[in-house]
C-alpha cells in the first residue's frame, strides 16, 4: 500500500457512501476505491453513475458495525455525517479502526454537541438539551412528528465533542488527530483572521470557544 506521505494511489474506503458522489471523486483521481452504504437503492444509483462515467468504485450494501473489508485494507477510511445516526457506534469506530492500516488516516465528521446549534432537529438549542429529552424527541421524530428531522429516516441518536471522540480514537490506536482549526490554511488572510486562528492553536480556551461555535465535529485521525 502507499505511504500517506506519498501521492497515492491509495486504497480508499467511503462509509456511508450514498450515491457515491465522494467515492468517485477519488477514484477519479486514480485511487482505488471501495464504497459502503446501508441503503440499498442509493447504492444501485451509485453503481448506475460510476458505470455510465467510466469510473471503476466497489459498490456494496452494508452496515458500519460489520465492515466487508479485511484488516489493516486501507490507507484512508471517509466516514461523513455518519457515526451521529447508529446507535452502536462505538462497533463503528471498532470496525474503522479495524480496517485502517498502520500509519493510515481516518476521516470522521459529525454532531457537536458543544454548539448550541444544528440541522438535525427543528428545534432549538437541540444539542444541549438532556439525554431523556433527547431521547422523547427520537422517538417523536420517527412515529408521530417526522417533521422535527425533515422526514429523515435516520435521525440523528448520537451527539459528540471533538475532545470526547479523540479520547474514543486515542484508545483505539489513534496517536496523531487534528480537528478542523488544525487544519486551517493561514496564507491570504487578513492579520486579525492570522491571529484569532493562532490563539486558538495556542490558548484551551479560545479553541474550545471555536468549537462551541462549530455545529459540527471534524477529526483527521493517524492510526499508529
């Protein structure tokens, strides 16, 4: 497999894939990529629009808890907007880190729960409300008021902090993890944008105040 320090071509998996649309923005970039959806049809549709491109991407039906995909099989694993909507997701990171190779990456973006605010309920202050709460508005959202999440099939039933999930990683073999403000390309910004976003890569607190103002999580993982 290729080394993450070089240019690829790497062997790709998509969690939560969808009609493919990131998976074969890789594999049109050479990488050989294998993609997973627990949605049937959006799978098909997939296969449909990777065959009429031309584009080769391994489609297959399945479920997070229960990846189809060796161990140590991958240099990179993309797992957006997912990991919020399974309730065992702690099989899920099991089974991610179980298919990432050492010295592969893991990309996981999902719920924050710090920022009082999201998209996954009509309702305010969602994520700070308490687990029972939480729990009475899951159960409304999928019998009697489907409109509190858009009529989502699978609303969203897990709610994260980029500071629990790197505890979660770390415990998973995880040693190298960046969240979003790590991530961030200082060139071509003004002097006070430069200096907000290296107070927060300094000061605890001034990057947990970026979080809470964050709807989401955002965490690139290295596994040992």
């Amino acid at each position: 497999m290729a080394s993450l320090g070089e240019k690829g071509p790497f062997k790709v998996a998509d969690v939560g894939c969808g009609a493919g649309a990131q998976a074969m923005l890789w594999a049109r970039d050479g990488h050989a990529v294998v993609a997973l959806d627990v949605n049937q049809p959006l799978v098909e549709l997939g296969r449909q629009r990777a065959l009429k491109e031309n584009i080769v991407v391994d489609f297959r039906v399945g479920t997070a808890t229960d990846l189809p995909w060796p161990d140590a099989s991958v240099d990179i694993c993309l797992v957006p907007e997912l990991l919020e909507h399974v309730s065992d997701w702690q099989t899920c990171l099991d089974e991610f880190a179980r298919v990432v190779r050492p010295g592969g990456l893991l990309y996981l973006s999902t719920t924050n729960k710090l920022c009082p605010k999201q998209q996954e309920f009509d309702l305010p202050l969602y994520s700070w409300y308490p687990a029972a709460l939480k729990r009475r508005y899951e159960r409304l959202s999928v019998t009697t008021r489907p409109e509190l999440v858009n009529h989502a099939k699978y609303p969203a039933v897990n709610w994260f902090t980029p500071y629990s999930l790197r505890t979660e990683l770390s415990q998973l073999g995880f040693t190298r993890m960046l969240d979003r403000f790590d991530c961030l390309v200082l060139d071509n910004v003004s002097l006070k944008k430069n200096s907000v976003t290296k107070a927060m890569n300094i000061i605890p607190l001034f990057r947990w105040l970026g979080h809470l103002c964050t709807p989401s999580t955002t965490l690139f993982a290295v596994k040992q």
